[in-house]
C-alpha cells in the first residue's frame, strides 16, 4: 500500500541522512522525497512516499518518533489531503507534433517554458495522476528528458501544523 508521510523536523545538518537511512536500514524504498524551510526557518517539511503494509508503516513512525530532530509526523493515508507536484517534460518538437504539443498543454493547464529549433520543455503541476497523464500522452511524440519534484502535501482543513 502507498504511504504519504509528512514529517516535521528540525532544519539541520544530517537530518535527512538518518530519514533516509532508517528507511534503508530496514530495507524500504523511498519512492521520493521533497524537502524544504517552513515558513519557521529552524524547521524543515519532509514529504516521503513509501509503500509498504500498515504493520511495517506504523513501525516506521515510531522508529522517525524515536529521532531527536523529528518534531512530529503525519501519516496522510487514508486522510483527506491535497497532494500536487511538478514535471518538466523535454519532448521532441517536429513541424508536424507542435501544434498538438501545444493543445496538451493548454488542456492541462501546462505551460512552455522553454523553446529550441527541435524540442519544447513543458512544464506542469498538479496531483500525479495529471502528471502521468501528460507524460502518457506526450510520450508519442517523443519524450527526450523527464524530471519529477515528487508529491507535497498539505491535510485539507484543519489537518496539519500551522505556521509551518
């Protein structure tokens, strides 16, 4: 089962490091990672997508509980959350696919960011499935380079820390 976790820590140096190697100390995959300052700049905001049964999940959490810098943890499975994330998507731009290249993106709400004689660089945000949706259907025409930020995520309404 796909796991969303947010985790609060503090912002400093070595913290994703023991994140990141409690993950792989007990053999799970992190299926991707995004950090960043909180609007508090001693804090930072992890979101880790995993996969893994809820036994395994929940023993996870209280070995992150366990880190000193950890300050607290969200798991959003199975919780009401807005989840986005952002794609640039360097795709083959031929007389022939440049009108339909520009059609996608408008569908999707995507935008052109950057042009050269035989490639656009496509930017998109939003949740995974429209992310994958653009790549499905770009793909045709002949994806050169692809890069993913990864889901953040947010609880919807009251769900989550404020301020932070």
């Amino acid at each position: 089962m796909r796991h969303t976790i947010s985790v609060l820590v503090e912002n400093e140096f070595g913290v994703l490091t023991r994140i990141a190697g409690l993950f792989s100390g007990r053999g799970f995959n992190i299926e991707s990672l995004s950090v960043a300052p909180t609007l508090d700049p001693t804090l930072s905001r992890m979101t880790i997508v995993t996969s893994g049964d809820d036994r395994i999940i929940e023993q996870v959490n209280k070995q992150l509980n366990k880190l000193i810098d950890t300050i607290k943890i969200i798991d959003f499975t199975g919780e009401d959350f807005i989840e986005r994330e952002m794609a640039l998507i360097k795709v083959n731009a031929e007389d022939s696919t440049r009108a339909e290249i520009l059609r996608i993106c408008d569908i999707f709400r995507g935008k052109v960011v950057d042009v050269t004689p035989k490639c656009y660089t496509v930017e998109v945000t939003g949740s995974p499935v429209k992310v994958n949706a653009i790549i499905d259907l770009l793909r045709p025409m002949g994806i050169k380079e692809l890069v993913r930020s990864g889901p953040v995520v947010l609880g919807r309404g009251p769900k989550g820390w404020k301020g932070n």
